[in-house]
C-alpha cells in the first residue's frame, strides 16, 4: 500500500511509514491489524478520538438530509455553531466567518486587517499559521519560507515571548500582530505569562488588531476553549481549525468588537464554509465537551502529566497546557523516541529536533494516560 503512496502522491510530504484504516476512541488500527495508543490526534485535532458516537450521530444525520448549501444560502448550523463560538468569546459583538482549515482562517485574518487601511504585520520567528502564500508570509519558519520568496511584503518577524522585541516592531502603521497562545508546531514553546496581556495594552496603544491564532490551543485543547483565557485579554479575532470540527475538516475566523464589521460584502468567501456535515459534527462535539464537563478534566489531566514526565529521567522540561505538551529530552533525538514509541505502540510526533509533541483526544481516560507514561518511560530507559 505505501509503495502506490509514492507513486500517486505529490513528494511534498514525507511517505509515512504505515497506513491507518479504523479507529475508536484513543485507538488506531494500521492496515497489518496493528493497533495504537492515538496520543497525537490526528495533530491536535480528533478532539473526541476516533468515530464517537455523538459526531457519527450527528454527522449520519445530516448528510442523509442535506449535505451542501454553499454560501448563496444559510443553513440552521452554521448559524447555531457561530451562535456557540460567539458565546464562547464571551462577546456578545463577535461575528464569525467559516472556511476549512487553520491556513484559510489565518488568510481571512490577514484580508480583514487590510480592511484598517493598514497593510503591516507582525508575527513571531518560529510561529506557524499555515502553507497558502498569505498564511506562509506570518510563518516565521524560513525553511518553509525561502523555497517560495518573494512572500508578501510587510511582514515583520520578531522573538517569540519577548515583549521588548514587540515594543520596537509594533507602530501606528501595524495593521496586526498575529499570536500563538502556546506556539505549537515550533515544539510546544510557551510565552511568560504576561506577555498577551502586554501585546493586548500595546496593540490598543498603536491601533493594531491582535489576531490570536488558537488554529492549535483551540477547541479545549488546553483547559479552555482557545487557550488565551488565562491571560484576561479579550483578543480582535480568533482564528480555530483543527479541533473545531470534531475531527471534520472546519476553520473559522472570529472577529470581536469594531474587528466584526470589517469585511463588507464581497470582500471574501468560500463554498464549502459553514458545511452543514462539519457544523454537525462540530456542534456535537461542543456539546459533549460541555456537557461532561471535560474542560475541567483536560486542565486536571494536563497537570498530572506534566508533574509525571518531569519526572522521567532523560526529559529535560515539560511544556505547555491542558492536553497539548511538549516533552524536551535532555539528549535523546526526538525523531528516534517517536520511532520507538510507534513501534512500541504509541503514537506521537517529534515538534522540534528535541522535543515530542503529545496532542490526543480530550476524552482520554486516567487508564490510557498512564498506559502512555509507562511505555514512554519504557522506551526512554531502552534508548539511553
Ligand atoms: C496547523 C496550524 C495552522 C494551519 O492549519 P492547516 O489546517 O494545516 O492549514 C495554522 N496555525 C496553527 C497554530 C497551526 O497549528
């Protein structure tokens, strides 16, 4: 099967090394009948694990009635779901716009904060917000960047967490600055902890729209619904993915306060946004996430596991929150440990050259989580 993968399949990606056909909570089942402890999710993004029964009811029933509007007409779900997602913000003015993915979102940012009259940015070195040209000129990674220069003009990349760096780059002609609550791909790396409070004081100060990419930290993954909560700030837009759609691909753009009025008509669009199968899916999986209060688990379980891998010998810090950690190794490659915990059972991915970045379902049990801390440890003592 992975031989026609690299017939078939553009060589931008890396051919992986198996296939997976079925899954069921936290577990995935390869094309040998091999099975894996999910720890990675999909990336951060089966929020609910595999096949739930509350996303395959929801998702069942919807595309057997209606599966496709497009945006020339509305659809009870998506205005339900932008109902859910605006109470979330806590702001009553919020307005959302739907697309499919984390790079989509971030490029529906980038449009809207055109719309001050202001064209300059400011994103963090090292942060990711997609692939799409737009979305590639905020990543701060110039290996994904300078196979494809010239990007956008404009864009200003400065140290993450440094708040200093922020005061020099940020002026009155910043059209936004563009976040990670946690930063994510570039291997789990977390800012001080006043440093979105500061960003918030500084873009009011120069005018600029703070734009919290939560494409990541969204959708509970931390503790709360987008992982900037904790800092007290109230952001201009939030941009989500991943887990937004249960596992359904489904991104969205929320502009708050004077931000939501930005776009006029015209201005943007795209056909499959607001989906009625993905706003199911999502919208039930909101609902199981309230209703079994599994917020307040994930921060519980975030916790523990955080105290627990400190202790390891070979890891060096853990980092992160709720459900999304990254675990540095003091000098282990963080390739060859997600090799031996795959073969071992155990799904992750290694973040950075160091660090192994663990993302799995917001559902996972006590049960399952001390199951990974022991094959970890198991497979860290056997590589030392
Ligand atoms: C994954 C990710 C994106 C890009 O999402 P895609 O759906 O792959 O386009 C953007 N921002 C952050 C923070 C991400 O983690």
């Amino acid at each position: 099967m992975l031989k026609r993968w690299g017939a078939v399949i553009q060589n931008n990606y890396r051919t992986p090394s198996i296939t997976l056909v079925k899954g069921k909570g936290v577990v995935v089942t390869d094309a040998d009948g091999k099975t894996y402890l999910d720890f990675l999710g999909g990336i951060a993004t089966s929020v609910l694990g595999h096949a739930h029964p509350v996303v395959v009811k929801a998702v069942t029933k919807q595309i057997s009635t209606l599966s496709h509007v497009s945006n020339l007409y509305a659809h009870p779900n998506a205005i339900a779901l932008a109902q859910r997602l605006v109470e979330m913000t806590g702001q009553k003015s919020a307005k959302v716009f739907f697309c499919q993915s984390g790079a989509e979102a971030n490029e529906a940012a980038l449009k809207l904060s055109r719309r001050t009259g202001k064209v300059r940015v400011v994103a963090a070195q090292d942060a990711f917000h997609g692939r799409t040209m737009g979305a590639l000129s905020l990543t701060g990674q110039p290996s994904k960047r300078e196979p494809f220069l010239p990007l956008l003009k404009g864009v200003n990349h400065i140290p993450y967490g440094q708040i200093e760096a922020m005061r020099k780059a940020v002026t009155k002609k910043t059209a936004m600055v563009i976040i990670e609550p946690i930063m994510g791909e570039a291997g789990v790396i977390v800012p001080p902890v006043d440093y979105l409070c500061q960003l918030r004081a500084l873009c009011d100060e120069k005018g600029a729209l703070l734009v919290i990419d939560a494409v990541q930290t969204g959708m509970g993954r931390t503790g709360d619904w987008f992982g900037y909560e904790y800092s007290g700030i109230t952001p201009d837009v939030i941009t989500l993915a991943k887990g937004l759609g249960g596992g359904l691909p489904l991104g969205a753009m929320i502009a708050l306060g004077k931000a939501a009025d930005l776009f006029q008509p015209g201005d943007h669009g795209s056909t499959f946004g607001g989906n009625p199968v993905t706003t199911a899916a999502s919208l039930a999986a909101i609902d199981f996430i309230t209703s079994k209060k599994i917020l307040r688990k994930v921060r519980k379980q975030g916790e523990s596991l955080i105290q627990e891998l400190a202790l390891i010998p070979g890891v060096k810090q853990v980092r992160g929150a709720g459900l999304l950690l990254g675990i540095e190794l003091e000098s282990l490659k963080a390739g060859d440990i997600a090799d031996a915990l795959q073969e071992a059972g155990v799904l992750v991915n290694a973040a950075n050259l160091t660090t192994i970045r663990i993302a799995p379902a917001l559902i996972v049990s006590d049960l399952q989580i001390n199951r990974f801390i022991s094959t970890f440890k198991k497979v860290i003592a056997d590589a030392k």
